[in-house]
C-alpha cells in the first residue's frame, strides 16, 4: 500500500523528490537542477543581457562630501544634558540642531540664488539611448548627429543660463531653446510659437502685456537646430529638491564631525553644491556670533555723543567756579568722599549699562536683570550714605566735590565706553564661529551609482533563481511517469527495457529531416556502440522471455499517441536481431504517417497499401536494407480506409507467410489510443510492446491504452521506457555509473 501511494503520487504530477520516509531526495534535486542546467543558464544569460544593458543605459551618479567640525559651546546644564544624552547613543541638542540648521531654508536659499537653480536647462536627448551615447562623446567640439537627427544632442554641448525671468503664463512650462549659427538662438513655447531671439552674452527681453521675458545666456555651444528645454521654478521648489538631496550625519560617536554629503549625474556640479552648502553655513555661523557685537557697538553708537557732551559740560562748569571763587582745594576728608562717590557712580554707571543690554535680550523679570537691579539699590544706599557725609562738610568743599565728582565720573565713563567701543569693532572684524571646515568637497573621480560589480552578481544570482525556480516548476508541473518501478508495480506489466536518450539519434533525426546525405540515418549502424544501441541489445535478451509461450514469431510495437518514437525503437531493434544472425522483417503498418522508409532511405510507394489492395505482390513489397538479413516493406501508398485494409483476410495471409520465412517480424503500427488499427494488428501478432516516452504519459493515458489493447485481443507482454535521460532518472537501475563508450 505504501509504494502504490508512492505512484500514485508520482503519476499526479509530483516531483519525486521526497524519499519514501518523507525525508528530501537531495541527489534527486541535484538531479533535477542538472537536467535544467541549460534553461537555468539562458536565465543567467537573459539576467546578464538586462543588466549590461542597463549598465549602458543607466546614468552615473557622483557623490561629493565635505567635513565640518562643530566646536562645543556649553554651558555647565547644557554640558551635563549632553553627557546624557551621549550616554544613551542620542546626538546632542547641539548636534542636532547644527544638522538642522545646515538643511533649512535660509542656507540653503542663499545656496539656491546664488547659483541660480531656479533656472533649470539641459539638452534634449534621443528617447532611451540619446544620454548613453552622449556620455561616451570625447572631444571639445559637439557630437554629429546620427541618422541625421540633428534636432537631438548627442555629446559635448553645454549651456549656462544667468537669469531668467518669465511671465506668470509660461511660469513651470518647458520652453524649447534652439541653437543657431553664430551664437544665435531662438526661444519657443511648448506649443512652438516663437517667444524671443537672442544673441549668447547680451540680455534678450521681450514685453507680453504688462509682464516681461528676460532671458540672459552666458554660454552656448552646440550644433545649429540643436534643442534644450528650459524651465523655471519656484524658489521654495529649488529648495525642498535640494533639501531631499543632502545627507547630513554626524561622523562617528561624539566627534563634533558633520558630514554634508550630495548625489548628481555631473560630478563637478556635485562639488560645487556641497562646497556652497558649507560656505554658506559657515558664513551664517560667523554672522551669528558677530550679532552680539553689532548690537552692543549700536548701543555704545547711542551712548557716547551723550556721555561726551556730559564730560565736556561738567567739566566748563567746574572751570566756570574755580574761575568765581578762585583757586580751591579739597581737604583730606573731602578727598576721600570724592573717591567714594566717584568709584559708587562708575559702578552704577557699568552696572546700568548691563542693564540696558540684558532689557533689550530679556524681560525686566529675568533672573540675571533682577540680580542687577538688586546690586543697584544697594549701590544706590551706600551713595546716599555718601551723601550725608557731604552735607556735613562746609559749602564751598560740597560744591567743588560736587563739580570735581561730576568731571571724573563722566571722564571715567566716557574712557571706559570708548575702549569698550573699540574693542569691539576689533571683535566684529575679526569674529571666529565654532564651526569650521576640516575637508572640502573634491570633484569625484568615479560614479557610486551603478555598481556595476554589485548589479552583475545580482543578475547573475537572480537570473540563476528564476531559472531554478522554472526547472522545478516544470518539473512539479509534469504528469507523466517517470519510475518504471511504479508502471509494473501499478500495471503488472514488465518494463523490459529503458532506452536512453541518444544525442547522436537527434543529430541522425536532424539530418533525416534536412535529406543530408549520409551513410546511414540507423543508429545501430551509424553509432553502433550508443547508449541507446545499448539499451536495445538489451531488450533482444529480453525477447527470448518476452516471446514466451507466443503463437507465432510475430511482434507488435505501438504506442498511446505519435512521437515516442516506436519508430525509432523499431527499426532499431530490427537491425540489432539481424546483427545477431536472425532473419527479421520489419513491416511499417502505419499506412497514414508512416517514417520506415526515411530511415531506410527508400521510397514510400510499393507497400502494404498495394500489397493489401491487390495492386503489388508480397515479394515486389519486400525490400533489403543496408543491414544484412533485415528486409523491409513500407507504409506504401496513403490509405485513407487503412483499418478496412487490415480487416482482410489479405493480411492474415501475408502476415503469416512472412512469419514462416523470417525469424522475427516486427510490425511498426498506428498509435493506439488513436487509431484502431494497432487493436486489429495485435490479434495477429503473438506479442505486442507498448512504447512510451518517459516522463510524458499519465498513469490514466497508459492505463486507457493497455485497457484497449487488451479488449482488442492483443498479446501484450510488456513495456518499453523510450528517451530516459540520465539526469531525470530518479529510479535506481544504475544509469549513472559513468561508464559509457560517449558519443563520437
């Protein structure tokens, strides 16, 4: 029961490669990927072919890089949060904002009005081909055109356009620029109405209603007729395209290393984004540290012509009451007082200053304004503390202490704001950011895209698993038997014999069908030591067991439907009895599509046909071959009726007679299952064999064909396996040894 489940497994179609105890067959998969190496290679092959051509096709891609160093600028908070940060593998605040800040919209739109990529233009290429072949023009002049397509550019044109202005109509349009002689070029909409004419170098303007096309070409080279499309978009759309197309990490762990990374068909417009991208970072860092200086160099713009005039009116007054009360000295302890209240005024003078720089940063309530406000109002008490003092002392020392304090305070200050100015310019002029650039972008020596080592190993990897999966699902997808253990054990018939397939036979057959002349089309005279010449001497042994208890030296072969090659199995095996010193017959009974007189090289009239109608006597029918003691009758003429013809008493006679004159008289007939001519010829015959071509019947198809055999009263006594190929062989009969004597 267990093996009979195994065949009928085999007859629906399944692989057979799972042994008996469920386990993968492994050396039947081997098998089954050697017998489709040659499908799986023209997979690789097809893979290959695709992916060379899209190597052709495919366009570069240059990737350019540049390296900028973030310095750290941290407070003690923001120092500790990035500790912790950098603990738990996250980028700093710091970090990231820097990263951010490379890709937003103010530096990346100064990249994008500095170099213009609103205006985008290029050459129009022949469809599909047109840039491959551009790519590989070498040479400082423009490509010809090819067939006379001189519309199209094909290499080394080049056009630079400074500014371009369109009405809000033409505005995300592609316009048609034409080249013509002498620098000379046209500008069309897309619908081909002529825009404007303009000359390379000079600004070409044309009015349209109130709106205006301003059009400025730098450079133009190219072949007269030759067309560019040339477009404008908007600004924002400039940038978001940029922005997709930076890459922007941080070099390694915890480096302060920014990589600015961009990808572009032309390697030198690469390095050139990438260099302005980080100049101009670099340029908004250094702007932004040089703010603080201007704003305080504008408050000290503010406060020194106030501060001055202050000096100079203290000073005509102290001078204006020397000059009244004449010459007066301050004592000791006015003295003292005096460099009191003056060191007091200077401090609340600095510390208003501050004040006034951190109100205009901050709100009154911030921390850092309160603790000024706070040190102030202390100032502000140990002055009134001052001042008391003062008033004790006599009125003409209160006054010149009064006027003396004024002159020094507002000299004090008036030094000290103009030092403070100065140092300042210093500070802006030569103000350094935190970020600097460690490497430049260089102009990329080979493209990153398409990696051409990569792209083959994927086709050929791809290309060997589609064709793996093709061979196994032919090979699931098969019906036919393929096990001649499980027809005898399904059937209860033997196989008697399983012909190899013979390369040499399909060279023979092809020769056949082409009429070349050759010595022999017999494959057991052409190539006597084949393997399939072999397997049929193999088969004569047989014979002696197969004619067993047989009423007569007559043997049937047939087959379920045509191309079996029962044929070929026929005529074969009639030559390898005779090369054993039997007298044999063969008789091609196929009076339809009957083949016996190709392989003889003979002509088809003056056969059974004739024979049978009467027409041609048995012996004018009989033929010698080229092998000794094997004669022949063909097919003769096409008989429409050839089962009337077999139904005769004629052929009972004829059959009969050559059996007593012949050792063996094999009869090559019609397919069974579609013709009843084999059933009414196996009456005759004391033993029939069935043919069938490996891996191409089901089990239902033989079975229906065995079954009409028999009803029809047709001796049969076993099978053949035609056209086994060793590596389909998933039955142990020990084909795969290795022993052979090849194919010469």
């Amino acid at each position: 029961m267990k093996d009979q489940s195994r065949a009928a497994d085999t007859f629906a179609g399944s692989p057979d490669t799972a042994t008996r105890d469920g386990d993968i067959d492994v050396r039947q998969l081997l098998a089954t990927i050697i017998e489709g190496r040659w499908i799986i290679a023209a997979s690789v092959a097809v893979s290959m072919l695709g992916a060379s051509i899209y190597l052709a096709m495919a366009q570069p891609i240059y990737r350019a890089d540049a390296l900028i160093q973030v310095e750290p600028e941290r407070s003690g908070f923001a120092s500790a949060f990035s500790q912790v940060a950098e603990m738990f593998g996250q980028k700093t605040p710091e970090m990231a904002g820097e990263m951010g800040l490379v890709r937003s919209r103010m530096v990346i739109g100064r990249v994008v009005d500095d170099r213009n990529l609103t205006i985008r233009v290029q050459p129009r290429y022949f469809p599909f081909i047109g840039r491959a072949v551009a790519r590989r023009h070498s040479g400082n002049e423009p490509a010809e055109p090819l067939a006379g397509l001189d519309g199209y550019a094909w290499g080394g044109e080049r056009i630079r356009v400074s500014r371009l202005q369109l009405p809000e109509a033409y505005r995300g349009k592609r316009l048609q620029l034409v080249a013509g002689d002498e620098g000379r070029y046209e500008l069309f909409d897309p619908d081909g109405n002529l825009l404007l004419a303009g000359q390379v170098g000079i600004e070409a303007r044309a009015r349209f209603g109130d709106d205006e096309l301003i059009l400025h070409v730098e450079e133009l080279r190219a072949r007269p007729a030759t067309r560019f499309e040339l477009s404008l978009r908007s600004r924002l759309a400039a940038i978001a395209e940029l922005q997709g197309r930076l890459r922007i990490s941080e070099k390694g762990e915890r480096s302060n290393l920014m990589e600015i990374a961009l990808e572009d068909t032309d390697r030198v417009r690469a390095a050139t984004l990438v260099n302005a991208v980080a100049d101009q970072y670099v340029r908004q860092n250094i702007e932004r540290k040089s703010a603080e200086a201007a704003q305080r160099l504008a408050f000290l713009d503010e406060q020194l012509p106030v501060v001055k005039a202050e000096l100079q009116a203290a000073e005509e007054a102290l001078t204006l009451y020397r000059n009244h009360e004449g010459s007066v000295d301050l004592d000791k302890q006015a003295s003292a007082l005096l460099q009191q209240l003056v060191a007091v005024d200077q401090e609340l003078t600095d510390l208003r200053q501050k004040r006034e720089e951190l109100i205009r940063r901050f709100t009154a309530a911030h921390p850092a304004v309160v603790a000024l406000d706070a040190q102030i109002s202390r100032l502000h008490e140990r002055a009134a503390e001052l001042e008391v003092r003062v008033g004790t002392l006599p009125k003409t020392q209160q006054e010149i202490l009064r006027l003396t304090r004024n002159v020094e305070v507002s000299t004090a200050l008036y030094t000290n704001l103009l030092n403070s100015y100065q140092q300042l310019q210093v500070i802006k002029a030569g103000t350094i950011g935190n970020v600097r650039v460690i490497d430049r972008a260089a102009v990329p020596l080979g493209p990153v895209k398409p990696m051409r080592k990569r792209v083959m190993l994927t086709a050929v990897l791809l290309g060997g698993a589609a064709g793996i999966g093709i061979v196994f699902l032919r090979r699931l997808f098969r019906t036919g038997v393929s096990d001649p253990e499980v027809l005898e054990q399904r059937l209860g018939l033997p196989v008697y014999s399983t012909v190899l397939h013979s390369r040499g036979q399909d060279k023979l057959g092809a020769a056949m069908r082409k009429g070349e002349s050759r010595e022999s089309y017999l494959l057991a005279v052409a190539r006597p030591q084949d393997v399939a010449v072999e397997s049929l001497r193999s088969l004569r042994t047989a014979l002696h067991f197969a004619t067993l208890g047989a009423s007569n030296n007559l043997l049937m072969i047939t087959g379920p439907v045509p191309e079996v090659g029962k044929s070929f199995i026929s005529v074969n095996l009639a030559a390898v009895l005779a090369m054993s010193e039997k007298r044999v017959l063969i008789i091609d009974a196929d009076m339809r599509r009957g083949r016996l007189h190709q392989y003889l090289r003979v002509e088809r009239e003056h056969g059974l046909s004739e024979v049978l109608s009467g027409a041609l006597p048995l012996d004018q029918a009989i033929r010698r071959t080229e092998v000794e003691r094997m004669d022949a009758i063909t097919a003769g003429a096409v008989a429409p009726s050839s089962a009337e013809l077999l139904m005769q008493e004629r052929f009972g006679r004829l059959l009969q007679e050559v059996g007593e004159r012949y050792d063996f008289v094999l009869i090559d007939t019609p397919p069974a299952l579609l013709l009843a001519d084999a059933g009414i010829i196996g009456r005759y015959a004391g033993a029939t064999l069935l043919v069938l071509q490996a891996e191409r019947h089901s089990l239902r198809e033989i079975e229906h064909t065995v079954k009409r055999l028999q009803q029809a009263g047709a001796n049969l006594r076993g099978l053949l396996m035609n056209d086994v190929r060793l590596t389909a062989s998933a039955y142990g009969y020990g084909y795969g040894y290795g022993y052979g004597y090849g194919d010469k």
